[in-house]
C-alpha cells in the first residue's frame, strides 16, 4: 500500500533531511513540500495525502492552528506527524490526536517508530472501510450451467417448481437448485416478503392486493402478464404492516 506524506517544514536543512530519509522507505510517495502554514492549507486540499509532517511552530499560521483547520474541513483527515526542536511543544501535538511527534534533529530510529505507527493505523482504516463497505447488490444465481449475474429489483417473484426454483423477472424465468429459503436469505433486509410458504414476493411489483375467500387474499404484479400470487391469512397482517397499514 502507497502512503502519500506531505511534509511542512520552515527550517530548510530539516526539511531536505526528511525528504532524503523519507526518499528510501519504498511505500512513501512524498507530495510538494510546504514552507508555511498558508502554503500548508492551499496544498493539502490540492493533493490530499495520507499524511501530514509538520512542524508545530511555522511562521504566520503554525502547523497546530493548520492541523485543526483540515480537521475541521476535510472529510477524512490525514494522520498528523508533529515535529518540533522543544520536547514541551510535543503536548500541543497529542491535543489534536497526532500518531506522534519527532524531535529536532531526526533520529532515524524514531522516524521508523513513526512510520510503523502510521502504518499500521493506515491498516486499521483500511480494513474498517472494507468491513463497512456495503455489499453488491448484485445476485449471482446459479442455473446448473452458468452464474447469471442479476439484480434483485429485477426479481418479481419466486416459486419452487418440481425440483428447481423459478426466479420470474421481467423477461425471463430462470430455474436454480437454490431452496426459496435460500434465495430469501440473500434477499434478506430488501422489500421481498413471503406471502405464501410457496411464494417470494418483490413487495416494489405489487399492483394490487384484493380479498379472496375465507380471510386470503390475491396480490396482483404489475408485469405484463399481471400475476396473481396467493397471500395466506398467517401472512396477510405482515404484509399490510409491510404497506404501513
């Protein structure tokens, strides 16, 4: 995984020391350099890195007043690296939670330190984005002969038939061995509902629903050849909370 830093540094001979160190860890990718803290904020919006090395004391805005004007504006901040030539200013770093802090003049060993430490907070964030990242809603229906990728707002219904379950869309009938109760489980958390032991409905197709006999109803599809699927009376009071009533 690349890591693009950013360094802001006043102090030319520091400022060229950590380029030349940074220069030989292989996943860093070091964007331009800033020289201020107003240069700092016009180019860590042009390049957005993932880190941010900054000395805490700059001339006009300092590196800590910068660090809380991206924090307060980007979406998603960088990880801040505080350096500093007092070992007292380190407190003002760790007030904005900062991964750490360097000393003036750099230890090699301590911008390792750093550098593991980003690197594995970068982890951390990458894995939570993954965790969290919502899945495809895309199905993949296996027919016995090929996976056929489909949408699920495509599905009208579905209905075992003999040994295979019909998926009806709006073109085409596909058979899977999948189980009715399988293919509900993938569904799970979208408008499909069982309005009958049989039968998986997309609840976004209905047309109508009418009284049949004995407490059943009907419900209608709007598809072109306007099903008509059984709602069982265990079903029927679900199903209406389905619809808000």
């Amino acid at each position: 995984m690349k890591i693009s830093v950013m360094i802001a540094e006043d102090e030319v001979l520091a400022r060229e020391e950590l380029v030349y160190m940074l220069e030989k860890e292989k996943d860093i990718e070091l964007c331009p350099s800033a020289e201020t803290g107003e240069e700092l904020l016009e180019l860590y919006f042009e390049h957005k890195p993932d880190v941010l090395i900054l000395d805490i004391e700059m001339p006009g805005i300092t590196g800590v007043e910068a660090a809380k004007q991206i924090m307060q504006s980007a979406n998603e901040p960088p990880l801040f690296v505080f350096t500093t030539a007092y070992d007292n200013y380190a407190i003002d770093a760790f007030e904005i939670e900062a991964v750490d802090y360097l000393l003036k003049p750099f230890d090699h060993v301590r911008l390792h330190q750093a550098l593991e430490r980003i690197r594995k907070r970068l982890g951390e964030k990458k894995e939570a984005r993954t965790q969290n990242a919502p899945k495809s809603k895309k199905l993949l229906i296996d027919d016995g002969e090929r996976m056929i990728v489909l949408s699920p707002d495509s599905i009208y219904y579905a209905v075992p038939s003999q040994r295979t379950l019909e998926i009806h869309t709006e073109n085409e009938v596909i058979e899977s061995k999948m189980t009715l109760q399988e293919l509900e489980k993938k569904l799970e958390g979208l408008s499909f509902f069982r309005t009958h032991r049989s039968y998986l409905v997309n609840l976004n197709h209905v047309h109508e629903i009418t009284p049949w006999f004995n407490g059943a109803y009907n419900i209608t599809l709007k598809n072109k050849e306007k099903t008509t699927i059984p709602v069982s009376r265990s079903a029927r009071k679900a199903l209406f909370e389905k619809f808000g009533n």
